[in-house]
C-alpha cells in the first residue's frame, strides 16, 4: 500500500442484498468524500432459479446509473468493483458483468471467498484497535459469511454459503417466524458453521462482527434515531443483549422492522435470519461481548487499490 494518494478513488461492493459504494482519498488513512448504500436484493430468489430474476436486474441496473453519476461528479479517477456470493452463484452473471461494463465504464471482478475474508480483515484493522492474533472476524453478508481469524493456521479463512437473505428465503418467507421455523433454521446455521467452529474455536479469544447485519443490530441495541458509524464502530454486544434484540425482532413483522429507526433500507426484511446467525455464532464460541466493526470489506476493497 502507498502511504498517500491524492487521487480520488472509488470503492463499489456488489453485495447479495445491497450496493455499497465508498468514495475517497487516502493520506495515512482514508478520507471518505461520500458513502452510499443502495439496497437491491440481488439474490432474491437465487437460490430457488439460480439466476438473478428481472426485478432484481432491473433494480441493479437503477443503482448502477446512479452511482455512475456519483463517479463522474467527484471525478473518480481509480474504482475497484467487487462481485461477491450472489454473482459467484448467478448462472447470468455476465449479463450484470456487461452492464456493468457499459454503465461505469470500469469492470466488475467476482472475486472468491479467500480475497473477500482478507479485503474484510484488511477494513476491519483499519479502523479498530484489536489483537492481531486470535481474533475471529465475521462478515455476514446477504448470500455468505466470511470468517477469518488473524492467524497463520491453515483453517483460518472459509467463506460459508450462508447470509441473511438465504436464510431469510429458506426459513422466513411471508413472516414465517414460528417456533418451528427457528428453531429448524437454528440447526441450520450450526449444521453449517459448526464444521468450521469446532476447529478454529481453541484459537479463538476475541470475536469482530462487521457487515449490514453486524452494524444494524449495533445501532438498535445503542437506540439510534439515525444511524451513526462513529458510536456503531468499536460498539460491543453481549449474548444476553443479543437474544435480547432477537427475541424482540421476533414480535414484530418484516414491515414492522423495516421501520425501526437506524436501519438502511430494506435491512428489516433479513434481520431476524442474519441476528440469528450471530447468536448461533457467539452462543457456540463463548468469547464474551462481540465487538462491532463499522468498517469491513468496502474499505478493504479501497485500501487494496491505494
């Protein structure tokens, strides 16, 4: 990495729910000139059809032009965007890669599990002040969770086919929250982590949260009216006030969350599954509060490029 750069840079992460889109420079540390979240639902119904349907398509495209007028209007000289679970997936990716292509004029890499739990861990250091060694990180995105721990064990990274919009469509379509419904997507998500946890859980003493799901449960747990990266980064969630929050997602109906304060569009419509993925998680690793990262892959991917 370069130790300063005046240019203007561009990050975009091409997520299983949303677009995220970092703007900036960088001089010792990054100097965000504009954030932007654009919630698409690529992945909706991927896992059934295997391909991205027409509405979500059509929704990509939109957010597509918009960042492109963003791009020109700071006049971003370098961008590096980045496909992740859901475009790994997608049988017509590369209708969404050639749009891409014509919309930005920058192309769209799809990059595989390793590099996105590096570029998370890289954003993650960048902005919190850790242990660097036994530190579990977890990204959990819309499509996949991305787990690293900051070791230099061989089982230390895995990207698990597993997020809260695929959790969400299996389990709780329709607001389909019944006791059997949990308690049949709880054994899921430990019939799918538990293989990984069970062997890098003696490695393990610190646990970072980082993502959408990671930062919304954060802002609701501090009680924010609007959403504020300063108060949410280094933010800490015990087990109890996590089953907490859960157990209170739990009364209300996906329209309903959607209306709490200090969620990003849409965020409601997932959060019960991702939440629950973190209580599985913590419950499983007993490390004690799990800290919360607001930086994680979008910065990493910025910082890969300076």
């Amino acid at each position: 990495m370069q130790q300063s750069s005046s240019h203007v840079c561009a990050a975009l992460d091409i997520g299983s729910n949303s677009f995220r889109l970092l703007i900036g420079t960088y001089r010792s540390h990054i100097n965000i000139l504009r954030k932007e979240l654009i919630t698409v639902r690529l992945a909706e119904g991927l896992a059934d059809s295997g391909i991205i349907n027409k509405e979500a398509m059509e929704r990509a495209i939109v957010a597509l032009r918009s960042i492109a007028s963003l791009l020109q209007e700071y006049n971003v000289q370098r961008v590096r965007i980045c496909g992740t679970e859901a475009l790994r997936r997608a049988h017509n990716r590369n209708v969404l890669l050639s749009e891409c292509q014509k919309i930005l004029g920058f192309p769209l890499e799809i990059i595989d599990g390793k590099q996105e739990t590096m570029l998370s861990q890289a954003g993650v250091f960048s902005g919190l002040t850790i242990p660097e060694d036994n530190t579990l990180i977890v990204d959990v995105g819309g499509g996949s969770s991305e787990c690293i721990v900051s070791d230099t064990s061989q089982l230390s990274s895995v990207s698990l086919p597993l997020g809260a919009v695929s959790l969400t469509d299996s389990f709780f379509k329709n607001d389909s929250q019944t006791s059997d419904n949990i308690e049949s997507a709880q054994s899921f998500v430990q019939q799918v982590f538990s293989p990984y946890l069970m062997k890098i859980k003696p490695l393990v003493s610190t646990f970072v949260a980082c993502g959408g799901t990671a930062t919304a449960l954060a802002s609701l747990h501090l009680g924010l009216e609007q959403y504020d990266e300063n108060l949410v980064q280094g933010a800490t969630l015990t087990h109890e006030e996590l089953k907490d929050i859960f157990n209170s997602l739990l009364q209300l109906k996906a329209k309903e969350r959607c209306q709490l304060p200090g969620l990003d569009q849409g965020r409601g419509e997932i959060l019960l599954g991702g939440a629950l993925i973190f209580l599985v998680l913590q419950n499983f690793l007993q490390t004690g509060a799990m800290i919360i990262s607001d930086r994680g892959l979008l910065e990493g991917i910025f910082l890969s490029q300076v």
